[in-house]
C-alpha cells in the first residue's frame, strides 16, 4: 500500500524549519518528518473496522502545510499526546473493500468518505460509552477523550491506495452524487459550518477574504443559506474572480486597497493615524477569513463593524502577532471552527455532512469547474506544485487512482 505520511517528529521539524530558506527541498528528503512509502497492507485491526480503497482525493492546504513542515511546534494541538503520525490527505473517496464481523454502518461495495478518520481518535472510533457531551451533540471534532489512547488507529489516508478506519469514521454517499460531488463534500461542510456560525441578515454585507477553493466554498455555502445578503470577495487571480462572479459575489475587490474597498462598500467612515494606523467606523456585518494570516485577522478585525463579527476558517499553524483591540474597543467577535459535525438550520438539527448533501440536491452547491487538475499519485510532487501555484489556474487539485 502507497501512502505519505508526516511523522511527528520535533527535532525533525525543528532541522527542516531551519534548512528550508536555504535548501527548500529538504522537505522531500530523508531528514523530513514527511514520507512517501510502500507499507504492507495492514490487518483490520478489530470487529468495527473497514478497509476502503481509494478513488480520487483532493489535495487541502492543511495537508500542503503539514507536509512543508509549516507547524510550529509551540501550537496548542501539539502539546496533545495524540498520534504520532498523520496520514495525508482527508477529502478522499473511496469504495468499501473488507469489513469486520460487527461492522453495520457500510457494507462491502459501498462508497464512502473520510468523516472522522483524519483528525484524532473520538469517543466513538475508541467505543467509549458514554461519550463525552461533544461526541453526544455530533460535534466530534471536539471529542474531550481524543488522547485517551484506547483502542488502534488507522492506517493510511487518502494520499494513497486506501486506509483502515473504525465503521464511524467514515460516511456512506448516496448512489444519486457523482464521484466529485461525493470528494466535495467535506470541503464543502467547512464553509457551510462557518456561514452558519454567523449568518448575516438580508441586505447585510459581508466579505469573503480569500478566493482560492475555501473561499469559492464558502461563497456558495453563504449563498444558499442566506440568499439576500450582499457578498463581496477579494480575489488576488483573474481566474478567481470570474469563478467569484460566476458563483454568485455581488462584487470581487481585487487590486483595490481593502480599507477603500470596505469604506466604499458598506458607507464605513475611514481614518488614518500616524504611521498609516488606519481604522473604520462602520465595516461588514460578517467577514469569513479564508486564508489565517496575522494580516488578513488584522485587516479583517478593521474592517468589521462595530458588534460585527471575524469568523477565522483558514489557518496558519503558529503563534500570530497582531492587533486585537477591536474585540474589545468595538466589540468584534472572533469566532473559529474546526471543521463540521452538527449544525442547526430551517429549525432542525442536521449532520454538516447531510446538510451539504441536501444543498446538493437542491441545486444550491457545485462542483462544475472548481476540479481543475487531476494527476495520479505517481506524480504526487507535480500535483503539490501546481496546487501551491495559482497562475496556473488552480482550484481544486485531486489525485485521480485511475489514472496510471
């Protein structure tokens, strides 16, 4: 079995971290964390777990940054026991190969997707009874027992030929979804959970920082769920933006300066200090941080209105420095998320999972050209490249198993 992993290895990180400005390759070398290797097919390791092989995967910036070694081993996560190794690749789809004798979620044939099986370990996946209130609302991610360590973990991940997974770390796909619209629904069910954290009104503003494929999520997401709200984007590519348009932003600010753009937009009164300290009085209702940045989470707490708020969905993976005095001296609210799990929406309780299907099947969420690149895992590097590199066109790069 084929599949790249990133070993949890400090000094090793520590070693790449310092080598990289002079030698960017050494993340592909035998002194990284990371590794592209052929293993032995690993025995189901108990009577709930399942066998998938694979048939495309999407390639997410949170593999990218895992894989370049980007985390800082002072984040919070890291002080968590945890595993020891991530496999890469999370927005996978594959077929149901081999089940255990007490397996009754999926049967052998079946599609699937990754559900839990990426992150740590949950209540359910360890068979802990009674799970901790997170993994009992569905909102698992935030499981209180993931470092409890009972029980085996997976082996494999999507950048690969297949994986191991307990019953409930996967999610079976209703036969009516294409392929790529059953790869799409995880990444999906990120920006549908953000818009739902903070949903503006109609005829409210709210901007979208960021129009790579999180962005474009989210934007389609925010869409569906509130259709008469005003929706700018910031897009830094031509082919961002027209995909923007085309998925309904009601403008796209490229070049233009975001406290102009903002003050413009919205009516916001813009002020300028000393030192170009600027600031806005009056801003966007909501604003989705797709890309994590020190600088985006500054800019973006500026140009939030008063009693607005920042919901951060991108990530960087390490301390940040920046201004924070807008959450007190205007009342912004910072609001994160981790993923998917339960969401309340039309005054039901639904799956992130179910709810992004139901979109689907509604006509409210795409996939129609946000697949850009395809490749097969033998040109994992390539496939890596093009996804960092955006003037190629890039959206969504996925890697294909039955392209040879």
């Amino acid at each position: 079995m084929r599949t790249i992993y990133v070993d949890k290895n400090i000094p090793k990180v520590l070693l790449v971290k310092a080598l990289k400005p002079l030698w960017p390759g050494v993340v592909f070398s035998p002194l990284s964390p990371a590794r592209y290797e052929e293993m032995p097919e690993p025995e189901l390791p108990g009577p709930r777990w399942v066998r998938v092989q694979n048939l495309q995967c999407g390639i997410c910036a949170s593999d990218v940054s895992l894989l370049f070694v980007d985390a800082s081993p002072s984040i919070a996560p890291l002080a968590l026991p945890g595993n020891q190794r991530v496999y890469l690749g999370h927005e996978v789809l594959g077929v149901v190969t081999e089940i255990g004798s007490h397996v009754s979620q999926v049967k052998v044939g079946d599609r699937v997707i990754m559900y839990t099986r990426f992150t740590e370990a949950t209540c359910l996946s360890q068979e802990i009874d009674p799970p901790c209130r997170h993994c009992a609302e569905g909102n698992h991610k935030l499981c209180e027992n993931t470092s409890a360590g009972v029980g085996p973990r997976g082996v494999g991940g999507g950048w690969g030929d297949g994986f191991t997974a307990h019953e409930t770390e996967v999610y079976p796909i209703p036969d009516d979804l294409t392929d790529d619209q059953a790869m799409m629904i995880e990444p999906f069910s990120t920006g549908l959970r953000a818009v739902l954290r903070r949903t503006p009104g109609p005829g409210e503003h709210a901007l979208i920082v960021g129009s790579g494929i999180v962005g474009l999520n989210t934007l389609q997401c925010l869409r569906a769920v509130s259709p008469e709200c005003h929706i700018t984007m910031i897009a830094r590519h031509p082919h961002q933006a027209d995909m923007a348009r085309r998925l309904g932003a009601d403008e796209v600010a490229g070049d233009e300066d975001g406290y102009q753009a903002t003050a413009r937009i919205t009516g916001a009164k813009l002020y300028e200090g000393m030192f170009n300290n600027r600031m806005l009085l009056g801003g966007f209702e909501v604003i989705y941080d797709c890309v994590g940045s020190a600088r985006t989470l500054q800019d973006s707490l500026r140009w939030a209105r008063a009693g607005g708020a920042v919901v951060m969905i991108g990530v960087k993976l390490g301390p940040l420095k920046l201004d924070l005095i807008p959450i007190w001296y205007q009342e912004v609210d910072l609001v994160g998320l981790y993923s998917y799990g339960a969401e309340v929406w039309e005054g039901q309780t639904w799956r992130t999972y179910d709810l992004a299907i139901e979109l689907m099947r509604r006509g409210k969420l795409t996939v129609d050209g946000l697949i850009t690149h395809r490749f097969p895992l033998g040109q994992w590097r390539q496939a890596v490249s093009t996804a960092l590199d955006k003037r190629t066109g890039t959206i969504k790069v996925v890697f294909d198993y039955s392209l040879t």
